[in-house]
C-alpha cells in the first residue's frame, strides 16, 4: 500500500452540502489553519477530559487564536462518564458562557469524548457546529468519521443520540505515541474490521504489518489509518444514516456490545469486545457453511497478533448474550440482525440464523 509522498492527505466525506474534510498528519494539533476555517463564530468550547488534557490541550489551544473566545470542560476520564450526565455538563458549560447558535465545540480525545460532544453539539439549542480531533486510534479510525454521536444507557450501549456530522476531522497521528499498547490494540480491532468487511487486499496488508503497526511504526500506522478512513468515508457517503451498507460497519458489535453491557462499562474496551465479537461472528459464517475453518484461523491469529482476546467473559452465559442481544438497534420487527461474513473481505446482513446454531455457539465459544 502506498500513501501520497506529502505528510498531509486529506479526504472528503462527500455528503452534500454537510461535506468535510479528514486531515491526516503529524504535528497537526496547534496549526491554526486547520482549526480556522471550520469555526462557526468565536465562541469555542473545547470538550476533553482529565486523561487528555494534560497532554495535549496546550497545544490544541495554540492552534486557536487570541481573538477567540476559548473555554473548556475536562470531564472525568473513561467510558462510564459517557452518560445524559455528562453531557448535562457540557451543556451547562455553554449556558453559563453564554454560547449561543454560532458556538463550536472541538472533542478532543478518544470515542467516548467524541461522541458525547457530539451529542451535546447535535442538541444545544437545536445544533451547534463540532470539530473532531480524536487522539485514540480507534477514534481516528472509526468514531471521529460518520457522524453517530450519542451516551450509553445502563440498559444498553449507545442507546441514547443523534446522527449529527462534524465540519472537520483533525486526526493528528503524532497524538498516538502517548497511547497505551492496550488501546492500541482496542483500536487495532477496528482497522481489522474494515479488512474484514470490505477489503481483503487491506485485510492481507494487515497480516504482513501488524508488528510494524504493534511497533508504532508512523508511517505503517498513518497506510493504516487513511485506508480505514476512506473506507470508512465510503460507506458513510453511501448510507449515512445506517438504512443498509453502514450496518456493515456493526461487524462483532451485537457480540461486543452485549459483553461491554454485561461487564460494566469500562471493564472491557470497546474494541476488545469487538474483536472478541468479530471471532464469534466468524465462527457463526463458519457454521453456516460460508467460512472455511481456515478463515476462521486466520481471523484467529490476526487477532491474536494485535494482542486482542480470543475468548469470552468467563461469567457470562448464553443467556447473557441472548438478552442484551435482542436490545441491540439494528434488530427489527423482533428479529435478531447479525454482520454475518460470506468471505473474508465480504460482510452481509442476516436475519435467518437458525436460533438453536447461535445458542450452540455462545454455549461452545472458549471462555476466559
Ligand atoms: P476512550 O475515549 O475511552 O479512550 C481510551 C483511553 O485513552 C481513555 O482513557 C482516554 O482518556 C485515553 N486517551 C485518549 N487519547 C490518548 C492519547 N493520545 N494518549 C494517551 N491516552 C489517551 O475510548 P476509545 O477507544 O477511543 O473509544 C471508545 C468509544 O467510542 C466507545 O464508547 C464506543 O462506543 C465509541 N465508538 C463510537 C463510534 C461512532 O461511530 N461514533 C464508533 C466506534 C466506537
Ligand atoms: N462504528 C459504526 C458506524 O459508524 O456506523
């Protein structure tokens, strides 16, 4: 796989007139001109928390300028706080500055920030503008691209948001050597999705690469992170409000959300529960007669090598799978909608999995 020679690519997310850029790069963070052009007024408020400001929110506000008016919330780190609470924060935050309709809010952060700022610009006064600047892998990849912002309920992950695009997102690759190896791999679970899903070329690459990409390796990481984002742009282009392709996307979330559930938020990161769930939903298009076991394997050992689980939660019964299973969005009129693999690079919809084989395969699929 090959980049441009330029250390910037940008790429379009092609959605008429809510279209906007993707700015990939190092050392992005804190050059005003990518911030400027997107700013609705002057009013900016920076949405972070107590994880990712210390390290980068200086810069951030370097790449704002003085005539500005700059605020901020620092919100407790980690995926519990990605509650109606929090957001009710941010909220105050805005009415006690006096923001009005021409405000910006910036998440700077992970998915939980992103989404959660996103939220809260989708609903104050009935939508603000917001800028992405994700600083974890999987929010580069993934969240910070397409525009689903929203909290979890206790009864379920993501229940509660909006469909509400950003103006820009800002993905600084230089903001990832901070990042633990363990949300390294939780971000590594999404870039495999993407292979799995729609590009069995990219999902080779990423065979041949993951150490490179476990190594931190820029220029490995940065193939890795366009690739997912122009996929990513794709499909949101194509279906950006989830009524077919997007759901694609979903790969191992039926599985993953059930165990985040389950756990309690936090316990598990979310890709962790997505990789776990994509080797399920792999061994569930094996039962069905779509994978060779030797796919399977191979999904196995990717996993494996980005240093993702393999297994379940030890306490969790086929019966805890089924339950939170039924709550997940994409079902409908009753019926359980699994992303389901006829090849390995070729996902689909299914409705009409025999019910006995899924409850067979969560009773069957190894523990840890
Ligand atoms: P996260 O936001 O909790 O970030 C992971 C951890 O890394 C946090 O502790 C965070 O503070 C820390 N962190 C962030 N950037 C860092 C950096 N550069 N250096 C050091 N530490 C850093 O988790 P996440 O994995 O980014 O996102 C998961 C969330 O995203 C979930 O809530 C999931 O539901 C959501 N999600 C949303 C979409 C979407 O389309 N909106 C897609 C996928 C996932
Ligand atoms: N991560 C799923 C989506 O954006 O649709």
């Amino acid at each position: 796989m090959t980049s441009s020679d330029d250390a910037l690519t940008t790429l379009p997310v092609s959605l008429g007139e809510r279209s906007y850029p993707i700015h990939i790069g190092p050392g992005l963070l804190g050059d005003p001109q990518w911030l400027a052009p997107h700013l609705a007024g002057r009013q900016v408020m920076v949405v972070t928390n107590d994880r990712v400001a210390p390290l980068y929110l200086e810069a951030l506000k370097q790449g704002l300028s003085d005539d500005l008016d700059v605020r901020e919330v620092i919100l407790p780190d980690g995926e519990a706080t990605k509650s109606l609470a929090s957001v009710e924060r941010i909220w105050d935050a805005l009415l006690a500055a006096g923001f009005n309709r021409r405000c910006t809010l910036i998440a700077l952060g992970g998915g939980v920030i992103g989404d959660m700022a996103g939220y809260a610009a989708a609903s104050y006064q009935r939508g603000v503008a917001f800028i992405q600047v994700p600083t974890t892998l999987l929010a580069q990849v993934d969240s910070s691209v397409g525009g689903k912002t929203g909290v979890n309920h206790p009864r379920g992950k993501n229940m509660i948001g909006a469909f509400w695009q950003p103006r820009a997102v800002l993905i600084d690759t230089e903001t990832l050597t901070t990042l633990p190896p363990r949300e390294l791999s939780a971000g590594l679970a999404e870039v495999i999705k993407y292979g799995l899903i729609r590009d069995s070329d990219f999902l080779a690459w990423l065979e041949a690469s993951m150490a490179m990409l476990r190594g931190l390796d820029t220029a490995t990481l940065t193939l890795a992170i366009e690739r997912s984002c122009r996929l990513k742009a794709e499909i949101v282009a194509e279906d950006e409000t989830e009524q077919n392709v997007r759901a694609l996307l979903n790969l191992g979330h039926t599985f993953g959300h059930a165990i985040e559930t389950h756990q309690g938020y936090g316990q598990w990161l979310h890709g962790e529960a997505v990789g776990a769930g994509m080797l399920m939903a792999s061994e569930l298009s094996h039962r069905l007669g779509w994978l060779d076991a030797s796919d399977v394997a191979r999904v196995r050992h990717l996993l494996e090598a980005a240093d993702l689980p393999l297994a379940a939660p030890g306490d969790m019964r086929a019966e805890d799978f089924l339950a939170l299973m039924r709550l997940d969005k994409k079902n409908l009129d009753d019926r359980l909608r699994l992303i389901l693999l006829r090849r390995l690079g070729d996902a689909c919809v299914h409705e009409a999995t025999p019910p006995e084989m899924l409850v067979r395969l969560l009773e069957e699929f190894p523990r840890a």
